[in-house]
C-alpha cells in the first residue's frame, strides 16, 4: 500500500526538497528549501545546506558566526503562517475548529468556496486523505494561482483529492452527495440555495465570516431558508503562556478575533426545523428590521 499524498515528506532524514524551519536562539523561524550546494546566510553567519541533507530532525546546525539553530520540519500551522499570501489566510486555530466542528472526516467529500491563499485547503485535504473529495471553487484567477502553488509545496506535488475550479460557486457548483461545505467569503448567504441542493441530509455547512453584521444575516438566512437546523456559532481566542520558573503568567500578546464560524446541519428534504423554544430579547427584532423574515414580524421566532 503506497503513503498518502506528502506522508513521506514528514519523516525521515531531511532531503532535497524538503522544507526546514531554523529556529534561533531567541526563537525567530525561518523557513526555507534544502537544495544541495546552496548556502543559507543570516546576519549571524551562513552553514551549507548539505550540512542537513541527510541529518536527522531535530539536528542543530552552527552558522559561520557560530549561532546554533535548530533545525525541523515546520508543522502545517507553521507552513500556512510563512508561505506566499494572495488573501488573508485561516489561521491555524479557526482551521482546527472547522476540522473539529464540521467533522471532516477521511474520505469526505467537501465542498470549499474562498481558496484564498490555500490555507485551508490544506489542511482539509490532510484531514480528508486521497480517498476523500474536496473541490475549491476561487473567484480571482490571481489567488487560485497562489494557493496552487502553496497547496503543492506543502505535498510535494498535485493533491489526487483536490479540484480548484475558478469561477463563483452560485454559477458553477454541480457537485451532489456532499458531505461538508466550508464558506470562507463576504456572502455565504447569496449561495444557501445552491448549498441545500448539493448536501446530503444530516451534511453540515460550516461558514467563517468576519464581522457581526455578516454573522448575523447568515443565521437569519440559514433559518430562513428552512432546510437547516438550528445553527451554532462562535469564535475562538488564543492566548499563550510565559513559563520561566516561578514567572508563570500570560504573554502579553495573544492571537484575539480573527473570524466567527457557525454551522448548520443539513435537514431532510421534505422536513421543517423545529421550532426553537428560546425567546429571544426583547427588542431583538425591532420595526426598523429588514433582514430575512421581517415580513413575517418576530412572533415566530
């Protein structure tokens, strides 16, 4: 049985080609490829790259001014925060969400709209392996570029689960029995029509938006609609820790709002969602409300 799609890449002794991330001594990364016979310089010096092809991971290397760097694959998270960006990318912990929340599981097949730079491309073919589906549809022919490129770095090559068509999702979606549909763009709700048709009962759609306004009319467009159930959403902070002997205490910085996510599971053909028994706040949908469903006021809701 032949390795999955980049497996043999993440073990082993490094080799030509392969990616390696320094880190130096105050914990700076840099990440680069390992060609023989090139060199790699730093304002601290330069070491040849020989020198690590063939080391095992987690080799230590001294450049000419004698500043020990260690040497590592970088992990994925790391990869999508240092390669080439057309569009802002998921961050590592909004990517780990949707694998989680969606349940993308081996062998899926998912449908992803906003490629961006490749980001979660990634991350989701690794979740899905080569026997799984994702089709990635991109508007701009510019940032499919960028993560065609960034996608076949990480795997060493074309992805045998992946298709990238560019062109907008309303327009070109054909893709039936879909697991998991991922909506990465600025109106996830001007495509629920061509998501309902695509998803298989109990599939889920999970959407990641930037702000409140848009969070807010993509729920109420998901109730609307009526082939969801009731959908969930949220956001998820970051912050790391100082340990350094009895100094134990937050780091100052920490990786704060980037995106809310919210899913929503695909109901039955034929089947209305409960009605939700939560009331909601008084005022929550005010005479000046025109969303999805003001013409049938609030009582229902």
């Amino acid at each position: 049985m032949s390795e999955p799609t980049g497996a043999a890449r993440r073990r082993g002794p490094f080799q030509v080609g392969d990616q390696v991330q320094l880190t130096d001594p105050k914990g700076r990364h840099y990440t680069f490829t390992l060609e023989a016979g090139k060199q790699f310089h730093t304002h601290k010096g330069a070491f040849p790259h020989d020198e690590l092809i063939g080391a095992p991971e987690g080799s230590v290397v001294r450049t000419t001014g004698n500043v020990a760097y260690l040497a590592l694959r970088p992990l994925l998270p790391d990869y999508v925060l240092s390669m080439p960006r057309g569009a802002a990318v998921v961050y590592p912990k909004d990517a780990g969400q949707i694998l989680a929340m969606a349940d993308i599981f081996p062998g899926a097949r998912v449908v992803e709209a906003g490629v961006g730079s490749g980001s979660l491309s990634s991350f989701l073919l690794r979740a899905i392996g080569d026997q799984g589906m994702l089709h990635s549809y991109e508007r701009r022919a510019d940032f499919a570029e960028i993560a065609t490129q960034n996608v076949e770095r990480y795997f060493g090559g074309p992805h045998p689960a992946w298709q990238l068509t560019v062109g907008d999702l309303q327009d070109n979606l054909s893709d039936t029995d879909v697991d998991r549909v991922i909506l990465d763009m600025l109106a996830p709700w001007e495509c629920l029509e061509v998501v309902r048709k695509a998803l298989v009962p109990g599939g889920i759609l999970c959407c990641y938006v930037a702000t409140t306004t848009q969070l807010a009319r993509t729920v109420e467009s998901i109730r609307e609609i009526g082939c969801f159930a009731e959908p969930s959403a949220w956001e998820t902070m970051v912050r790391t820790w100082h340990v350094e002997g009895l100094a134990v205490r937050p780091d100052h910085r920490m990786i704060g709002h980037t995106g809310f996510l919210l899913t929503a599971r695909r109901l039955a053909d034929g089947v209305e969602p409960p009605l939700r028994r939560r009331r909601p706040a008084k005022g929550a949908y005010g005479e000046d409300y025109d969303g999805p469903g003001s013409q049938s006021g609030s009582s229902d809701r």
